[in-house]
C-alpha cells in the first residue's frame, strides 16, 4: 500500500492524473526516512523538508508538517504493509497544472515503503567521480532537483565496479559520497565538506556533527580538495540507512579501526 495525499491507495490500482508539475518541471523534492521502532530523526527531516518548502514556494501539508504528524502519518505504511522496519521515500511536488510560474502553493504527496535491513559494512572500493560534478545551487541542500548527478554517478559506480563513488564539485572540491555525506579524521581532528561544496545537507550528517559537538570532537567543515581526504587516517560515510567505514580510496588504505570514529558510532547507534 502507499500514501497519496494521506489516503492509503494499492499501488496497482494507482494513477496520476495529469498535468503534474513534478513530472513536467521537477517542481518538488523528496526525502528519504527510516521507520525502525519510530522514525528516525524526524526532527531534522522536517527542518529540512521545511527549508526546500519555502525554496521552492510551497506549503508543507497539515499531515507532514510537525514531527509528530509526519512521524503518526508514515506509521500507517508500517502497518498497512506488515513491516517491523521501513526505508521510505516521501515525494512532494506543486499541485496543478500551468507553466513555469507557480500557479499555488499547495503541494500533492506520495509516501512508499520497502522492507529495511541495515547494511553497515566496510566499503572496500571507492574513488573519486570521473563524469559528474557536484553542483552548489539555492536547492541542492536538498533531495530531488539534482537527483540526475546521483543517477550518473551511481551509474558510474556500477560500471567502475566500485563500492562507493565521491563527487567533487567541478572546482575541485570533495562534495560527498553517491548517496552519503563523506567525513575523514586526521590528527584526532574530523573533517567533513561545507554545504558550499554543493553536498546535500545530510539529516545523519547534522547528526555526526552534533554527536561530535557533544563528544568534544574537534571538526571542521570546509573546502577540501581530494588530496586533504587521501591523507586522512581514517574515513566514512553516513546516511539516514547506514554509517559505513571506508577501507580504501584508490591505493590509499584507512586505518579499520579509529578511536575517534568508534566513539562516534557508539554515539549514534
């Protein structure tokens, strides 16, 4: 079963009717949740969800617009769909027709559900983006008007036979991961790019940060280019699904284990 516009639909019987501004113009972005005994960092995925609303001139739906409405209102996935955990893809995009001016603010939503199972194994192949760049731009602090640089590159990864790919942005700076912020340690200091780097502003990756705040961590958020990241002790990625340690960027071998990055992992468990 899916969600569309708050009533539970079966997804063979489901149809947009058209005109439809996300399909015709990208006129929306999504976001990616984990349900897994509740909904992870629905705070942060609501801040978010708010910033890329008034970037793009809409108003948040009632139902998505509070934590504890958009937590109580993805619940209904979990149980119409009998699954104890949940990854879920929360689309929004303008209601109406018209052209490229707006002609409301209201916005129409679709909510799916897949079975989640975590994966927080090693990543062992990874390297830098040879065809697609990161790109700074008034949205791409959030998912869904860029999402063509992440299907390039995870096509991309496929092809190199990579574990993970890293975009840089085309000044040459370390952006993130395919589909994750990117952090490196070096010298008991962490290290993550700003979001002038064009990277998306990650909900697990404000997590890391503030984990690290608590923590006492040492950390740095700037420019970097990929060989600050090659001379690292150790590094990761982190997304909503999953954190995962990075064993080797092209012929550079991470330390496996990490004090500081323990201690990070511990925290965010």
């Amino acid at each position: 079963m899916m969600l569309y516009n708050g009533e539970l639909v079966d997804p063979l019987k489901f149809r947009l009717s058209l005109p439809n501004r996300g399909l015709a113009f990208g006129d929306g972005f999504f976001e990616t949740l984990v349900f897994d005994g509740g909904l992870r960092y629905a705070t942060g995925h609501l801040a978010r969800m708010q910033q890329a609303a008034a970037a793009l001139y809409l108003t948040l739906p009632a139902a998505l617009a509070t934590p504890h409405a958009l937590e109580t209102t993805l619940a209904q996935l979990l149980v119409a769909n009998l699954l104890p955990a949940a990854r879920l893809r929360l689309q929004l995009w303008r209601a109406g027709g018209g052209r490229y001016t707006p002609p409301t603010d209201s916005a129409d939503w679709l909510a799916t559900a897949e079975p989640f199972v975590s994966d927080n194994s090693p990543l062992q192949r990874v390297d830098f983006a040879q065809q697609t760049h990161a790109m700074l731009s008034p949205l791409s602090f959030c998912k869904g008007p860029q999402a063509w640089l992440y299907v390039r590159a995870a096509h991309e990864r496929r092809q190199r036979g990579l574990d993970e790919i890293i975009l840089c942005h085309a000044a040459g700076h370390v952006a993130e991961a395919g589909a994750a912020a990117i952090f490196w340690v070096r010298d008991e200091v962490l290290f993550t790019p700003a979001l002038a780097s064009g990277c998306v502003a990650g909900v697990r990756r404000a997590a890391v940060l503030q984990a690290a705040l608590t923590l006492g961590i040492r950390c740095q958020q700037g420019l970097f280019g990929p060989a600050d990241l090659l001379a690292a002790d150790a590094a990761f990625t982190a997304n909503v699904a999953a954190v995962r340690v990075i064993h080797t960027i092209q012929n550079k071998q991470y330390l496996a284990n990490n004090r500081l990055i323990t201690s990070l992992f511990t925290a965010l468990a």
